[in-house]
C-alpha cells in the first residue's frame, strides 16, 4: 500500500519486504546516512605453509622478510632476509619495493623490477608466500583476525595449532642450522591431569590444561612459540638458547605452573609438570631426532619423581 504526505507525494516507506524472507531497511525518513568507515592498509597472507592467515596493519615503512625482527616476518625459505618493503606515501598511497631479494617479487603474478604502487586487493608474492593487500574497514579486519585463529590456534589453549607450530619449528632449525646458531626444545608433560579427571571429571582436567597453556605462552613471551602436542602434553622451542638458558626458561615455566593456584567451581586444583630439555649449538639436520632428544629428557625428569626439569 502506497503511502503520501501532505502535498500527496508518495513517501518511501521505511522498509521493503522481499518475497517475505530479506529486509532492507533504508532508515528513517529525513535521517542522514551514516558515513562509510575509514579503511585501513592491511595485509593478509592468503597462502603459506606455516603464515596462512596472519594479518597486520600498514602504520609505516613494513619490511617484508624472513627476519624475525622483520615488520612482518614470514616461514618462507624462498623469501630473502629482508625480502620487501612497503612505505606509505600520504593518507592512502603505499608503495612496494623488492630490496634486491634472491627470487624476487610479485604483484597478481607478474614482477616488480622499480617502486609499485599497490592497488586495492591485489595480490603480492614472495617465494611461495601469497599476501593480499587491501583497504579494509573494522569489519573487514575482524574477519581476517577471526580466520587466522580459527585456522592457527588451539581452541582449549590458546597456543597455536600443533600444525602451524610444526611448520614455525621445521623453520627455525633450519634458520639455526644456516646461521650457526643455537635452538632448543623443551617437551612437557603435566602430572596428575588423570587424578584430577577421575576425581572430578574431564571438565576439571581441560581446564587446568587450558591454564597450562596460557602459562606457558605468559612465560615464553616472545622468546619461543609453544603448541599443546597432544592431550596434555606440550612442546616448545626456543631459538638462540644454550642449554642454560632453556633450563631457565623451563624452569619458570614448571614454577609457574607449580604456583599458579588454579582452581575450578570453588575447587583447588593443583597439577604439576614435568620438562625435557634438549639444545644443539651445531644444530642436527633432522627434527625427528631433535624431538627424540627432548622425549629422552623428558623421560628422565618423569622417571626422577616428575615435577622437575632435566636434560
């Protein structure tokens, strides 16, 4: 049914019905729209082995690079040290620059050889990294930071994926191998989860978990990343550590969670765990046995009564 005013205009109504399932709703009669929000330089990387969906604002010159320091690093050995850079120019003009990388750079697959200026949703790529870069809205930007947890976290922990973590630690003995310098692992295995699950139920165990992890993350800061390896184990590395300064690490970690004072309905509950730890200054070429070297320490420090670290 049409509707008018006074002067026998019809008037828009507020609303429109489609095919009774979707609405519009052009809002209020003499109402302004609302502006568009502002748009930021983001970048996302689309495909990688271990970067897949990691995001970042553009807020200065961004160097792109397999240098942890790097503005926005990347787990790609066909990307150079510092790969790429990419400066802003005003309010909405960001210029890419390869920086005489050993593969070079891309845009929507075609090389850069001078100073690009990027465009709305095109598409960089170094070695086998895929990163879009896009004007994107808060909106737009809480999408991206959604995908990247859900494809890259541990839901119970908040630790990355085993998958993610794999990957980042295939890199960084690698990396060490190449730079000559030292890595070390610890691997950690809580004790008394079973007790806690047979007293007071699987729900009391995953929560005292979920809080191991979050220790363990607290306690590594940036110094090493860590993914829960299965049940309520955990592993970790930790680059350019000597066996020194992982135990010292480790340490903190088992103290921590030895102290934490974690409790669930009202209920105390108070598990402990268990650290091996094993560093290579001439790092070996193969994980799998790295990873046994930790296992092995592991063992040791169950085997010494659990609740302590040992190499």
């Amino acid at each position: 049914m049409s509707v008018y005013d006074n002067n026998g205009t019809e008037k828009m109504p507020p609303q429109v019905v489609l095919q009774g399932r979707a609405t519009i709703r052009f809002g209020a009669l003499g109402v302004e729209p609302q502006e568009l929000p502002t748009k930021k330089a983001f970048l996302s990387v689309i495909r990688s082995r271990a970067d897949l969906g990691g995001n970042a604002f553009i807020t200065g010159p961004t160097v792109l690079g397999r240098n942890p320091r790097c503005s926005f690093p990347l787990h790609d050995f066909g990307v150079s040290w510092e790969h790429a850079t990419i400066t802003p120019r005003g309010e909405d003009e960001f210029v890419l620059e390869d920086l005489d990388s050993t593969n070079g750079t891309r845009v929507n697959g075609k090389s850069i050889s001078s100073p690009r200026i990027l465009q709305d949703g095109e598409k960089i790529f170094v070695g086998e990294t895929v990163i879009r870069f896009s004007l994107a809205d808060e909106m737009e930007i809480d999408f991206h930071s959604e995908v990247a947890t859900l494809v890259g976290t541990d839901p119970l922990t908040g630790l990355e994926s085993k998958r993610r973590f794999d990957q980042a630690f295939e890199f960084a003995l690698r990396t060490a191998k190449e730079r000559g310098s030292s890595l070390a692992m610890l691997m950690m295995d809580m004790d008394g989860v079973k007790q806690i699950n047979d007293t007071h139920g699987h729900l009391f165990g995953a929560h005292v978990i979920g809080e191991t992890g979050r220790i363990i993350a607290r306690v590594l800061g940036y110094n090493g990343r860590a993914c829960r390896f299965g049940g309520d184990e955990f592993s970790a590395f930790l680059p350019e550590h000597d066996l020194t300064a992982a135990c010292y690490v480790a340490e903190q970690i088992r103290l921590a969670v030895e102290t934490a004072g974690m409790e669930k309905d009202g209920i105390p509950l108070k598990p402990t765990i268990s650290i091996g730890v094993a560093c290579c200054h001439e790092v070996i070429g193969e994980l799998s046995r790295f990873v046994s070297m930790a296992d092995e320490a592991l063992y040791r420090a169950k085997k010494r009564g659990k609740n302590c670290v040992a190499t």
